[in-house]
C-alpha cells in the first residue's frame, strides 16, 4: 500500500525557500498561532506562512485533523508536530519543499484500510504553471480532469473532452475536421487554443484555406494521468497558438518500482446503428530498479458507423477505426535527474461524413458522394529535468518531432452545379478573348460540367514539427520561470478535382483530375520568456510575465491544372513571405486572506500572426491577412469547506479580440480563405463547484456564459463576413453547462485482501446552448441554427480486487439535437447527436 500510494504521487521536483524557516513572519513579529483544523487547511496555512510547497494527496490527509499550535522552529519540525500521531512521515523532496506521504506498513501483514472519504473533486495536483501546484491554490481559470473522470463517461476523443469541460468546444465542420476553441474565440487561421501531448505541442496543415486550427490531432485518451484546460490567453508560458486558452494532455509516465498489466475492452451498441468494440493494453515494466522503467501502451477503438446513403445503398457508412500505441521510458539518472523518451504512433480511418445534408432525417444523407478520412500520426520527444548544484534553481529540457499525414476528402458536387450556364466560364472554355458564348457553345459547356459531376476534392496533406524548449526555475518567496522556444513547422499538399461514379459514390477508376493545384508553407517560431511571481506578504502574491516572439512565414501555391468551370481559368502561381515580432504578456495579483479562500485578478493578451491565402484568383486585397490579438481582463476566486467537503470556483472576464481572423468564403461559394473582420467584445463568467453530499454521493457543477460580439459592422462584398455590430460572433453558445452525480459504496462486508465488492455509478447532464453558423447579413452562405440541446450520461460498475465490470449508456434520452451546421463545398450540412448508445466495459489489473 505504501507503493501505491508513493506512486500516486510521483512529482517534478519542487523548490521553495532555502533557509530554516521560523514562521513568525518578518523579524519583530509575534509568532503564528493555528488553531486546532483539519490537516489539509493546517499544512496549507504553514505553506503560506513560510514560503514552502508542502505537497500531498487529498485522500492522504482526508479526515484528519491537526491540533492548535504556534508555528515556531523549523519548518519541516513543525510539519512532522502537526501530523504526529496521524499515520503520516513528512519527507524533503527538496531544498525547500515538503513531501506528506503515508507511514511506511508494518511488516506483518495488516488488513486493508478502509476506503478514504469521498471529497469534492477538484483538490488534485496540476502542473499548469510549470510547476506542481494543487488546483485549489492555482490563480488561473481552469479545468483539471483525471484520468478516472475520461474513464467514467469513456470519453476518448476531443469532443468526449469537451462534454467534461464545457468551456472547451470542439467544432467538426468536416470528416476528421477538429476546430478547438474556448471564451468565444472560435475562427480560422492559426489555432486559437493550443493542444499539447506531455509538453509537446502539435499543429494542423495549413492546407488548402491556410487554416492549420481546422484539423487537431485526435489521439485515443488513453492511460491519461490528467488533462488540464487553461482558460483564457497563455501566450508567456505556452506560446502562440494559446490565443484564448491551452489544452494540456498528460498521459502516465513510466513508473520505477511497479511491475503492472491492465487490461481494457468494451462492447457497444448504437440505436439504429452498428456494434463497436475497443481494447487497450498497458504494461509496466521496471528494467533496473529505481532506475529504468518502460511503460508501453496500445489501442484499437472501432466505433461503428449511423449515417445511411440510400442512394448508393449503403448502410452505417461512417465507422470509424483508430489503432495505435505509446512507448514511455524513464530514466532515473540520479536522485536529482530524470530523463523520459516516448513515442507514439496512431493511424486512423473515417468511412464517411457524420453529417447529412440540411433538410433530411438525421441518420439519412441524399449526397452521393462518400467523403472518407485517412491519417497516419506520429510523435517523440525527449524530457529532461534536473537541479542545478544546491541553489535551488531547476533545469527542463524538451525536445520533440511530430508526423501527421492526414488525407481528407469533401463533396464538391454542388459547387460545381453552381456554375452552370456560367457565362465567363464557358467563354474560357471556349477560348474566346471577347464576347460571349452561343447557346450550342453554352449547351457544350453543360453537358461537360453534368458529365463531370457529382465530383469530389482529394487532399494527400502533409505536416511536421520539430520544437525545442529550455527553462530555469526556482521556487521559494520569489518564484520564477524563464526560458527560450524555437519550432518550425512545414506542411504541404495538393487539392485535386475528381469526377466521381454516381453508382458507387468513389472516384471512378484512373480518372484524370479536372483540377489541380499544390501548396506549401513553413513557419519558423523564436520565442524568449520570463515569468515570476513575489510574496510581498505572507497572503499576497504578485505576478507577471512576458514573452518576445518571433515569426517567419513562407507560402507557396501553384496552379497546375486550372478548374473549368470555377476558375482562375489559367495556370498561376504565388509565393509570398510574412514576419512577425513583438510582446505578449500578464500581471496577476493573488489574495489568500486565509486557507480556505484565494482571490485573484489578472491581465493578459494573446497573438496569432498574419499570413497569406493560397487560394487561387483572389483579389490583391484579399491576398494576406495581418495579425490578431486578444486582450483579457479578469478577476476569480476559488473558495472551500473543511477538509475540502466543498469547493466553488468562480471567474468573470472581458476580452477585446481586435483584427479578427475569420473565416469567408469567395463570392460563389466555391473557396474558403482568412481575411480580416475587425474587433469583438467577449464578455463572460466561469464556473465551477463540487460538494460531498450524504449517503456517499458526491456533485459536481461546471457552468459557462459568453458574450461574444462585434463592435462594428464588418460588411465586405468580397467576403461573406457581413455582421453588424452588436451581432453575435457565429459558433459561440451562450451558455454550456455540465452536472455529475456520482457514488461509490461497498457491497456487503469486507472480506478478504482484495476489501470485497465495491460499487460505483453515475449521472452526467451536459447541455449546449443555441448558436448560429453565420451572421444574419450572410449573403452567400445560409444562416443555420445548431446547439440548444441536452445530453444524459449513466454507468454503472461492480468491482472485487483488480477487475471491474460496468454498463454504460450515452445519450440516455436519444436526443437527436444539432451538434454542428454549416455550408460545405456549397451544400448546407447538418451533424446530429449520435443515437443512444449501450455498452458493457470490463477492466482488469495485475501487479
């Protein structure tokens, strides 16, 4: 039991003051008297009385108390007073950082202790600062999920993410298409909300729309140790992509001294639609004790398909399959350095759209053409941490390179159809340098583009990233973090035209394309940044960062094969350049007026750098777009109850988001590009509660209002950007919200080593509040209404030592409400909250 409980705390290294503390404040001052309180609040209070990080687990310390004292003496002697008697041993995990762990068992064998309380969720250990922290002390908006949580509604996508933490929104407006965004600042270009695996982060192509934040990356969550979503800008510490918030993906590292094998599997079934089935395999092995260790992983999910194409006869056509594995070693090099290597590889395939055209049923698409999805997704990286001699000061390393080779598909029929009886188009088919076609010429012209229909866009895309990051830190009255950053990301593709058979709804056989262009781009990132934070009194902390960013752009498109009937009607090609530099940064002021309540306000700004169109035949105007930037002011608490029986976290924000970047479309529909819109005011408040309620059952509440608005009218007659101020920002819920009632109990007496049956379950509600695709003066582009609905989740589990059997149901009510709408190569598309779905899990554990 003392392994385990050691290993659920494995930690980087923290630092705090470097001297024998007396906490009595500064010289003159009488001694601190704590009264007697529970444990946690005690070690908390002498934390912020000396300048030291006392870490420990919730449940280490859960229902314990500490009696009345005067903090006098050293502080690691005061510590070990408070928990004297208690069962704990209080250790140094560095020159200035205290480690509460669990007394070593006797050597006799003892029965299992019981259980630990049920505490509201929230007290877990996040590292969001680049250090270790618990989130109740964490001056940030944010959501911290453990692993346990994914587990619990089997959420192993971005968008299962998303449900959990309803700040965070994941938009698909396409077969393997994943936008991210966060506080209302949903748009194209540059990803506005940063996605990071471990400490490595990861990117989308540019493609053929220069929008690298359309596509993410979506890695089965699998072992996840947490996820961390980091509301609002976090450009000092995480860089450019951060413009509104950063996702933080931590998966389990391997672990020195526990052999262990785990083993998950689950069947299910969709209403109106096919099985599905997954399996992941976990191992830990310790090569060298206390020394080496490897922990591998590998996966396959199978989620059957919904969506059925009656005109081509097919059923359940969009299945999905992902399949791939991790490989993590560590090794201890001395007490004071670690280094761990991973790697991970993941393909995967979508048979088809998940969304049907506007109009029909919700499991039924009229298109005729399939739109699959392929990738093939690749990552390593190298992390070393280590302290510097004895002054306290911490060294971390990263280097990393991603692979991503995504092949996406889209239904171009009725973009196409939207020329027909196009004068100009027939002219340049014609070859006629004036005047305009005869109605046989004219007729020639259709017959050709019907023959041509219906047709499909194929896109081969292409994109790696090499990063690497060093950073200093030191803990202690002042802490402070500061460090360099350089990446470059390069990605290229082509976009081909191809006619497609009607029968079968795939491209026919050796069919040349009737279009062809290719595009290329790289963008190199520099980066220096500073971040530090000063007790000035024993509850008051000051803060504050800054990075200086660099950027260099380079793209290149070239128009091999010229579309017929769309245009340009010649070959043509670009290549153009951009740069960027300047400051990013934010000042905080923390309150901790006593352990149970933090007070916080800070202001920060983002930045996304401008960049060019690859589409072809866009006016000069049109050609680049410039930079954005996002401005945030905000203030938030985080309060608690006794031994943490209740937590409530609560934020209020505005932010300024001038020189937009946003996604238009040409004036015919048939292009999408980046251009600039202007300025939009987003108000809105965040929150977060939890309580411990009789009977064992514990709830949980996270809520989101955002107010996302122009401040001027944008009307452009090159762009379907046409708002008007006061007029919401297209794709922003008002509201979003999620509730969880959960429950663990034991079954009968305890019997045995392995403590008998134990029970859990649960209710998760998630609601989406109405949004729109557009902007009412839309003119090319219909305006479509998606959001506005809930969603019930429940399982259901028994366990009895390392296995575990549980139900589950998603979608209890099948609701069928609209996650997505939009226009798509020129058809509006609808996609729709999948059918309910019943499965059964199964998971075993050996060690």
């Amino acid at each position: 039991m003392a392994r385990l409980a050691v290993a659920a705390l494995v930690l980087p290294a923290v630092f705090g003051v470097a001297r024998p503390v007396h906490a009595q404040g500064r010289p003159g001052m009488a001694p601190l008297r704590l009264p007697a309180a529970p444990l946690a609040d005690s070690l908390r209070t002498l934390g912020l009385a000396t300048h030291t990080t006392i870490i420990f687990a919730p449940q280490t310390v859960a229902g314990r108390r500490a009696p009345a004292m005067v903090l006098v003496g050293d502080v690691a002697a005061i510590a070990r007073r408070l928990v004297a008697g208690s069962g704990l041993v209080v250790r140094r995990s560095g020159l200035r950082s205290l480690l509460i762990l669990p007394a070593p068992p006797p050597r006799a064998p003892a029965p299992e202790a019981p259980p630990p309380p049920v505490l509201a969720a929230g007290d877990i250990m996040v590292t969001a600062l680049r250090r270790p922290t618990l989130l109740a002390d964490t001056p940030i908006s944010m959501v911290a999920l453990r692993g346990e949580d994914l587990g619990h509604d089997h959420a192993t996508t971005l968008a299962g993410l998303a449900r959990l933490a309803p700040s965070l929104t994941v938009t698909s407006a396409g077969t393997g298409f994943n936008r991210l965004s966060m506080r209302g600042a949903y748009a194209a270009g540059e990803a506005t909300v940063a996605l990071y695996f471990g400490n490595v982060p990861v990117a989308g192509p540019g493609g053929s729309t220069s929008d690298p934040g359309m596509m993410t990356p979506d890695l089965v969550l699998a072992d996840v140790e947490r996820v961390e979503v980091l509301r609002g800008p976090q450009g000092t510490l995480y860089g450019t992509s951060s413009l509104a918030g950063t996702v933080r993906v931590l998966f389990r590292g391997a672990q020195l001294d526990q052999r262990s094998l785990a083993l998950d599997s689950a069947a299910t079934l969709t209403q109106h639609g096919a099985a599905g089935a997954s399996t992941t395999a976990v191992i830990n092995l310790p090569l060298a004790a206390g020394t080496v260790a490897l922990r591998a992983v590998g996966w396959r999910e199978y989620q059957g398909g919904v969506i059925d194409m009656p005109r081509l006869g097919r059923r359940n056509s969009d299945d999905q399959l992902r399949e791939g594995g991790r490989l993590a070693l560590r090794w201890q090099i001395a007490p004071d350095w670690r280094a761990d290597l991973a790697g991970v590889w993941q393909r995967s395939r979508i048979g088809n759209s998940h969304s049907t055209i506007g109009g029909g049923a919700p499991d039924q698409t009229a298109a005729q053409v399939i739109v699959p999805f392929f990738d093939t997704f690749a990552m390593a990286s190298l992390d070393l941490h280590g302290r510097l001699g004895s002054g306290g000061v911490s060294l971390d390393a990263t280097a990393a390179r991603s692979w991503w080779r995504p092949h996406r598909f889209w239904d171009f029929t009725q973009s196409q159809l939207n020329h027909l009886d196009d004068a100009a188009a027939c002219a340049a088919l014609a070859g006629l340098a004036s005047g305009s076609c005869s109605a046989a010429q004219m007729a020639g012209y259709n017959r050709l583009l019907l023959a041509s229909s219906p047709t499909l866009v194929d896109q081969p895309l292409a994109v790696d990233v090499s990063s690497g990051e060093v950073r200093l830190s030191a803990e202690g009255r002042m802490t402070w973090t500061a460090g360099l950053f350089a990446s470059r990301r390069s990605d290229d593709g082509q976009s081909a035209s191809l006619g497609v058979n009607p029968a079968t709804g795939l491209a026919r056989p050796g069919t040349q394309p009737t279009s062809l262009r290719r595009f290329a781009s790289q963008l190199d990132e520099y980066a220096l940044f500073g971040d530090g934070s000063w007790r000035a009194l024993p509850w008051l902390m000051l803060s504050g960062g800054l990075r200086y960013f660099h950027y260099a752009r380079t793209t290149q498109s070239v128009v091999t094969l010229p579309n017929p009937f769309l245009g340009p009607f010649a070959p043509s090609s670009l290549a153009m350049a951009t740069r960027a530099h300047g400051l990013v940064g934010r000042a905080r002021v923390e309150a901790r007026p006593s352990s149970r309540v933090l007070v916080y306000g800070q202001v920060s700004n983002g930045f996304r750098p401008g960049g060019s169109n690859v589409v072809p035949g866009l006016p000069q105007a049109l050609a680049s777009y410039a930079d954005d930037r996002l401005e945030s002011w905000e203030v938030g608490t985080r309060l608690s109850g006794p031994a943490r029986s209740w937590h409530l976290d609560l934020n209020g924000f505005h932010q300024r988001w001038s020189n937009m970047q946003y996604a238009a479309v040409s004036a015919d529909g048939s292009y999408a590009f980046i251009t600039n819109i202007g300025t939009a005011r987003i108000n809105g408040a965040e929150l977060s509660a939890g309580v411990a309620l009789r009977g064992g059952w514990r709830a949980k509440l996270q809520g989101t209002v955002t107010d996302a608005r122009l401040v001027q009218d944008q009307v452009s007659g090159a762009a379907t950007t046409d708002g008007r101020a006061g007029e919401a920002l297209p794709y922003v819920a008002p509201w979003a919200a999620s509730v969880e009632l959960r429950r663990e109990w034991a079954l009968g007496q305890s019997q045995g080593a392995d403590g008998g049956w134990r029970g859990d379950g649960g209710l998760f509600l998630h609601y989406a509040g109405r949004a729109w695709s557009a902007f009412r003066g839309s003119t090319v582009i219909d305006r479509l209404a998606l959001g506005g609905f809930a969603a019930i989740d429940a399982d259901l589990a028994i366990a009895r030592g390392p296995w575990r059997l549980g139900v589950f149901v998603q979608n209890l009510a099948n609701g069928r409400g609209r996650v997505w709408a939009g226009t798509t190569g020129g058809s509006d598309m609808v996609t729709y909250q999948r059918p309910r779905t019943v499965g059964l899990t199964l998971h075993s554990e050996l060690r």
